[in-house]
C-alpha cells in the first residue's frame, strides 16, 4: 500500500532515460577532450609550441564532474517531494453478488449443484431456447430475505424484474434477469411497515465496522457505520473454460443460479476497511446460511468503485446516492479475494492519484487487477445506463412480500456473527480474539461442532458454564492444531462430537490427566474407532492413584541423585523445579497429576522452588 511512487515498471524507465542523458554527455565531452589533444594549438608571443597535453588522471576527474553536472538536474527533478496520501482522500462503494443457498435456479427447476459434470443442471429456459418461459422459484426468497434483514435492510412490498441487455457468451439470452427500477405497489397491498418506493426488494441497510473487523485505527478512530443502498435479486452467468490456445467451453451449470447483489454506499475511504466490508458482509450471509460458498470457492466476488479527490481543493463534481463532492469513479471487477480487494483498490487509488499530478483527467471506465500485480488494467469504457436498454421483463409478474412472510424470516434468524463473539466472550469466559477465531473459521462450522460437543455434555447433567471454556479451547487448539498439521479441512475431522465430550468428561472427572487426554485425541484423530473407556482401559491410560508416601520417597530420591539441579530449584529457578516436575511424570507414565507431584517435591525443594527468581 505504501509503495505509490512510482511503479517498478516506471522506476525502471526513469533510470533508463537518465543512463541516456548521462551517457549522452559523457560522449561529447570525450569527443571534446580529444579534440583538444589533438588540435588545440596555441602561440605565446608569436612562437609556435606543440598540442596541449592534458594529464590522463585529469582527464578522468573532468569526465567524472561533467557526467555529475549532465544527471544533477534530472536527479533533482525526480528527487522533488512527493504528495502524502494525506493529501487526498479516497473514496469506495462497493458491490458484492453473492450466490444464495438454494437446491434451484432463480427461473427454472434445475438443480444449482455446479460441482458435478458440466451442463449436467440445465433446462430448457437456462439455455435461452425459443418458447422457453421462466418459472420464479419461491423458495429462492427465503435466504435472500435471511440476507437482507441480517444488513438491517427495509423489505419493499412489491419490486419487479428487469432486463439488462448486453452480449457475452456466458449469457446465452443476451441479456440478464436482474432487480433496478421496481415498482411501485398498489395501495391494497401496502402496510405501514412495508415501504412503497419503486426500487429493488431491498433497500436501506447498513453494516457497522470496527478494529475488531479489521478497520485501522485511522478510519474514524476504527469505527465505520457503511450504508446499504439496496439488494437485488438476479441470475449469474454461464462458467467459461478457456482451452489453449484458441478455444472456449461454456459450462450452464452455474447460469441462472440465484445471486444477490449488495450495493454499498460510499462510505469507505482506506484498502483495508473495503477488505474489512466484504469479509464481514460474507460472515453475516454465512451466519445467517444464505449464500452457499464463500470467496475462497467462487460462491462470493466482489467490485469496487474508486475515486480520489485533492483534499486541497475539494472540487468533487460527482455524487451518488445522495453524497456529493466524489471524485470520478473507476470500477474494477471480478476481486475474488479479500486480499484481492485491499490491493485492487490500493493500486487504482494510485494510478488515479499519479494521473491527475501529471494534468490529466481521470476517465470513468470498466477495469481488472491480478494477483501479484501493482496496477489496474483497461477492460473497456464505462457503459451508462442507456447502454444496457433497461426494461422490464414481460414474462415475470411483480414479486410482492407479505409482512407476515418477513416477520417470521426475521424471528427465525440465528445470531449474528457478533453476538455469537460476544456470547462466546461473557459466556464461556473465551479471550475476544479466540471467540472472533472460533466464530470465523470454517464458515461458522467450528461453533456449530462446539455446540454440539457441550450438548453432549449437559445430556449428562453437567453445565454449559462448567465445561465452555474447556471445550472450546479443546475445538479450537487441540482438534484445531491436529487438523492442521494433517493439512485436513474441517469438513473431513474424524473426531465425533461425542468423542470428544467423552475425553472432556474423564478429564474433568480425573479419570485421566491431560497429557493422556491428548493422547486419546490422536488416536480417535488417526481412526481408532473404540470407545474412549475402551482406549483408556486398554491403554493403560487411567490415572494412577499414588500413594503419597511412595511418591515422597521417589521424589526424595530422584532429587538426591540431581543435586545440583535441585541447588539451583532452591534457589528460585522456577524452571528447574518443572524439570523435576517433568521426571517425576515420566517415571508414573503419564498417568500421575502434576498437583501430587508438585505436592511430592516440595518438601525437598522448598516450597519457594516453583516460582520464578527475581533477579535484582
């Protein structure tokens, strides 16, 4: 983000063209030397005397000094202060499509799994054939109803669907379905709840941001409040497959899958709040388990609209939605990423800035950004309005949404990602860093397991309270650092929840110690399939009951036979004591309780030998 000026690409040219200057100058003043070596003659006092020898050192030093002089002016003129970021303030609205989870297309009865062979999911209406009519599938409204109220959005009673006309090959009508003007709803069908304007079925939201989300510290003190213009409701396109090196194949499996797209207001103005936004946007919708994929499988992209305006002058002409004073905006499409969007947006952010220092406007236009690339590229002019011949559908009645319909959706709602966060926190007692990690990772999949887990262990008449924190540090880290290190998705954890209260409740009971707690976790992790009161009994992993006397004459004498070791324990070494600590576990197998060990050593360390030394 820091490296605005200038791009490599540039850097690069810059020194090409000052090696040419330098050079340049460096040939005439050879030439100009020799020339003086060899003709320069000169009379004193009318007497002839032979061609001025210049000294070869010297000769040297004036080539040096003149190359010096011939670059210092360039030198200087590239040297000249560059323009803070804090000049100028960047702007972003953002657009996120986001495919709904639905077992049907948004017009037709094919089935939307896009996993299987191609063109496997495709009627007739999906392939744009003559006569073909579209079928609008009610049950595509629930998630994006589940969406909407999730971004605090307003419902509209009645909105309809539109045609937006352009020609690709992955849109085989020529044009796709999608939600702009709307309509405005008969009296009949309006309630005081339900708003009546002519726009899309959703409208009015907004998503509230802070460091906790990834805002820096800079946005507005990490607390960013983004509006929601509207949602819409909309098919996708075809997959294209490139075959090198001329060819194309279309895949219909994914053309008329049901999308909806988030229109944000501008109201980011750094990289990372616009990655911040679309990664808390796909939280939500997975929260509330409206979308199918996120980013990482193709099931959410995002594009942004960026613009940058001199904060000297202010001199914005453009406006939208209500706030003025913008820049002219630039969008760039298809991000795929989080990543993808801080970056996109960072590098546009300074080719505009770099262009208007050089005198030229900033041309509203269509462009993308690569992975590993530090600049935006051209796709095409920015298409108006006009040009995609907005009219509505003719083959699709009005979509009106009952009151009562959106009640219920609304009541059905499970908690948002940060109420779960916070229940996690004041509940189970988790750090808010582990509770935001537990709630994001895998979807939402994690939390679900760990509900599951604690629900096996109240079936035993044990409480949530007693067993959260446990339990969620054993999800988080235990089964966690096991899936990772197998580099296994949480999808395919071998651990039942079951599984893993049973080794949560022998633990709590002192069944086992912990290090036999996390031996078990390994083998029901690499497919044991006994129960866990098998594996222990079997295993030998039931913890010992120690006689105090003998563990007192075992340590007695694993000290006397470490003296030294136990000089410096004595004398406050905390982390001798623990070795001792540790031999002492060793020779019990595991099985033994650090507390009576502990308790075993101290008579013959001192009781201060567990704490750390201070030193002066």
């Amino acid at each position: 983000e820091g490296q605005m000026w200038p791009t490599a690409a540039r850097t690069a040219g810059i020194s090409a063209k000052r090696s040419a200057r330098c050079f340049h100058h460096s040939s005439i003043a050879l030439f100009s030397n020799g020339f003086r070596q060899c003709e320069a003659l000169e009379s004193v006092s009318g007497a002839h005397v032979g061609p001025v020898r210049v000294p070869f050192r010297k000769e040297l030093k004036d080539q040096q000094k003149a190359q010096k002089l011939a670059c210092t002016d360039t030198e200087s003129a590239d040297k000249a202060p560059k323009p803070r970021l804090e000049d100028w303030e960047l702007t972003v609205g953002i657009e996120v499509h986001a495919q709904l989870n639905t077992e049907r297309k948004l017009f037709s009865h094919a089935g939307t799994a896009s996993s299987e062979d191609a063109n496997a999911h495709a009627e007739l209406f999906d392939l744009a054939l003559p006569g073909s009519q579209p079928k609008f599938q009610h049950a595509v409204l629930l998630p994006a109803l589940r969406a909407a109220l999730a971004l605090n959005c307003r419902i509209n009673a009645s909105s309809r669907f539109d045609r937006k006309h352009y020609f690709y090959q992955d849109q085989p009508a020529g044009y796709q379905i999608t939600q702009y003007y709307g309509i405005s709803a008969p009296a009949h069908i309006l309630s005081s709840h339900l708003i009546s304007h002519p726009e899309p079925f959703a409208r009015d939201g907004y998503l509230s941001l802070d460091t906790s989300d990834g805002v820096p510290e800079d946005d507005n003190g990490g607390i960013v409040r983004v509006g929601i213009k509207q949602i819409q409701l909309e098919q996708d396109t075809a997959k294209t497959v490139q075959q090198p090196p001329n060819d194309m194949l279309l895949d219909f499996n994914r053309v008329g899958h049901p999308l909806i797209e988030i229109i944000t207001l501008p109201h980011v103005h750094t990289p990372k709040t616009a990655a911040a936004c679309v990664r808390k946007i796909q939280s939500i919708l997975q929260s509330v388990s409206a979308m199918s994929t996120g980013m990482e499988l193709g099931g959410l992209r995002a594009d942004v609209n960026v613009s940058v305006l001199d904060k000297s002058t202010r001199d914005g002409a453009h406006s939208y939605h209500g706030v003025d004073g913008l820049g002219q905006r630039v969008e760039i499409k298809n991000l795929n990423s989080f990543k993808s969007v801080e970056d996109a947006v960072v590098a546009e952010r300074n080719r505009q800035i770099e262009t208007l220092l050089d005198g030229r406007p900033i041309v509203g236009e269509t462009r993308a950004w690569s992975i590993g690339s530090t600049e935006t590229r051209e796709l095409r002019g920015k298409e108006g309005e006009v040009d995609y011949r907005y009219m509505p559908d003719p083959d699709i009645l009005p979509l009106h949404i009952n009151q009562e319909l959106v009640d219920y959706v609304k009541s059905q709602l499970p908690m948002l990602p940060q109420e779960q966060i916070q229940f996690l926190v004041e509940k189970h007692k988790l750090s808010n860093k582990d509770a935001k990690t537990m709630v994001s990772l895998d979807g939402g999949r994690r939390l679900d397991y760990l509900e599951e887990v604690l629900s096996v262990i109240m079936g035993t008449g044990r409480t949530e309270e007693d067993f959260g924190l446990l339990a969620s540090n054993w999800v988080l880290h235990e089964l966690g650092g096991l899936l990772s290190s197998a580099n296994m998705s949480f999808d395919a954890n071998p651990v039942q929840p079951a599984a893993l209260a049973s080794i949560l409740l022998e633990l709590a009971s002192e069944k086992i110690t912990l290090k036999s707690a996390k031996k078990i976790l390994v083998k029901v992790f690499e497919g044991d399939q006994r129960s866990i009161c098998e594996i222990i009994d079997h295993d030998n992993f039931a913890r010992r009951i120690v006689d105090m006397e003998a563990a007192r004459t075992s340590a007695q004498q694993l000290v006397q036979s470490h003296p030294d070791m136990a000089a410096k324990a004595m004398a406050g070494q905390g982390g001798k004591f623990q070795w001792f600590v540790g031999q002492m576990i060793r020779q019990y197998g595991g099985n033994i309780d650090t507390g009576t060990v502990t308790a075993a050593l101290k008579p013959f360390l001192g009781p201060g030998a567990s704490r750390p030394h201070s030193k002066p």
